[in-house]
C-alpha cells in the first residue's frame, strides 16, 4: 500500500478516460476472524476480487478485538495459521485507536493515500466521528452495512447493503459474496458434509435426523464437542468440492451470514440450509435448499440420489465475489465524479 498513488485525474484536473487501479481500506472488526462475525466471509472474498483486478486493498481490524480473542481462547491459533496459509494476498494491520487529536492525526494517515474507505459492521465509533469531519475530495467514504451505523449517515458518500437488508434510497445491493471456485476433475464427489456454525442444539439435532446417512460432522464455528471436530471457515471449500451434498447449521440471521450457505454452492456443491427455531436465516432461494428437521432427511435423500448425475451447482452472478467488486469499483469511480464535479459538501 506504499508504493506511488495511481492516480485517475489529469493533469488539467478533469477525470481521465482510462482510470487506473484503485486503492481500497476496509475498516471492519476482524478479517483474520470470523467467529461470530459474518461480514469476515464477504469481505475476505471481495478484496481477493479486488486484488486480482488490479486494485488494491487494506483491512484495518483493532487489536484484541472480540472475534479474534474468542477464537483464540476457544480454538487455539490453529485458525489463524489458515487463515495466514489461505489468504496470504489479503493485507491487513490491527491498530489500537487512539483518542481526541490523536486519533484524528491517526485516521487521516490511514485514509491519505486511498480512493476509498469502506466501513462494515462493529467498527469503533470513533472512526465515524472522523469520516464525518473530513471532506477530502479524493477520498469516497462507503457506508457497507448491515443497518447502517449512524441515525445521521451524512458522513458516507455511499452506501452499501447486503441483500436481505432495507435498502433506502441511494443505496446500492451489494453482497453477500463467495469465491467461485474452478470445477474439480480430479476427485469424485461422495458423502454427505454436515457443518454447524452456532446453534448447538440445531446441530445435535441435524445430526441424529441425518445419522441413517452417516454424515460428517463439522464445526466451523462454536458448536463443540467429539462429534464436532472444529475446521476453519477458510479450510472448508476443499471439504466441500469433494462432498456430494452439504448440510449448513446454524449460519445466523445477519444478512452478511448468508455467504456461510453458499460457500458450498461456490464449490459446485448441492447445499441444503437448515433453518432454526425462530430464525430468519438470509438465504432461502435457489441454488440454496431449505429444509426444516422434519424434512431434512428426506430432501437430503433426493440429493444423495441424484448426485451421480447432477450438474455442477452453479453459483448466481449476485453472490460472486468478482462481480461483487466490481460494482464497488464502479460505485466508487461514480461517486468520485461526484465530487470532483463540484458536488455540494456534505
């Protein structure tokens, strides 16, 4: 993130017709993690996007932050490791923000270099108190959240939602977002994946409704226990390109959360999302089944049954990465125009 800006205005300070490669900070609560914080999925997955377009992307996360030290106290530093080994494209740095002048002179380093600030779930209110003083004309701030983060979002030039999330006027349906990943030739699929996230007693009870198909069992979040040995999130698409059937549990409700079901449909894996008692889990349309306790056994039956001769999943253009970034770079680029038309300030 250090090297000479890139810049896409000319020198007579109009816009220029060919637009170099652009400079992205994330400001969220964790990337390395993503126990209990569902936006981590999407976000690592889109700035990969980013990365291999051309562009480039920082994620600043606060040191000691809560997704990061439960993990740790509940898993080890096993997790990070692979997440380390998975994603060693995606920068990131942790911080400890500072408080009055001080974290104002800190921010306005973080951001002084960048085409744009994208703030996601859970970040430090502070850092919103110092987006909205600024009215840097290079610099588009982007409000990527799941409820906004602020009665008044004036600070945020735009504003980014997650589908499943109200959208007001003005804003954009961004996510969430997987990595498509390439069909795998070498390995038959076989076998049926059971992976809980939360929700223990969901999870005991998708197990025992689906024993009679011996499934394998796996924890990519805090369900535990000997029948659920723990995999990091980031290690489960190979799990899931080799699997004829997948069974997600307990996801969450969070908008952000629906990435954790279609992880396996990115691997081309058949994904059936289980819904638990009372929730409102993000994801209930094809290529995502939908199952209650009830009928889980037999809408994973069918499945099983049919795949021998089933198609490779395909995942749907709104949920890919690539093409999720893409419309950030595009809804960035437009936004600047804004400003460098002479836009009113904020």
């Amino acid at each position: 993130m250090n090297r000479p800006r890139t810049t896409t205005i000319n020198p007579n300070g109009t816009p220029s017709d060919e637009p170099g490669p652009l400079r992205f900070v994330f400001f969220g609560e964790s990337i390395v993690s993503d126990r209990g914080y569902p936006p981590a999925t999407t976000a690592r997955a889109v700035m990969r996007a980013l990365v291999r377009d051309g562009h480039e992307a920082l994620f600043l996360e606060e040191r000691r932050n809560r997704p990061t030290v439960e993990l740790l106290r509940a898993r080890g530093s096993s997790a990070l490791r692979a997440f380390l080994e998975r994603y060693p494209d995606l920068h990131y740095r942790t911080y400890e923000l500072p408080t009055g002048l001080e974290r104002t002179v800190w921010f306005v380093r973080q951001i002084a270099t960048v085409d744009a600030g994208i703030f996601l779930d859970d970040v430090p209110s502070g850092l919103f108190e110092e987006a909205a003083r600024l009215n840097a004309r290079h610099l588009v701030l982007v409000d990527w959240s799941t409820k906004g983060h602020d009665s008044d979002l004036a600070w945020a030039d735009l504003r980014l939602r997650p589908a499943g999330t109200e959208a007001g006027s003005g804003t954009i349906t961004c996510g969430p977002a997987v990595e498509r990943m390439p069909p795998d030739t070498d390995d038959a699929r076989s076998g049926l994946l059971l992976v809980a996230y939360d929700d223990q007693e969901t999870a005991a009870a998708a197990r025992d409704a689906l024993a009679e198909f011996d499934p394998e069992c796996l924890s990519a979040g805090s369900v535990s226990g000997e029948d659920w040995p723990f995999v990091p999130e980031v290690e489960l698409s190979d799990r899931y390109r080799r699997a004829s059937v997948a069974v997600v549990t307990g996801a969450g409700d969070d908008p952000f959360a629906a990435a954790r079901v279609l992880l396996p449909v990115a691997a081309g894996c058949q994904t059936i999302a289980v819904s638990s008692p009372g929730a409102d889990e993000a994801v209930s349309e094809p290529p995502v089944l939908r199952a209650s306790l009830a009928d889980l056994p037999e809408r994973v039956a069918s499945l099983l049954c049919s795949s021998a001769t089933a198609p490779w999943v395909e995942l749907p253009d709104r949920y890919d990465a690539a093409v999720a970034a893409r419309r950030m770079v595009e809804a960035v680029r437009q936004a600047h125009l804004v400003r460098l038309a002479g836009a009113p300030p904020r």
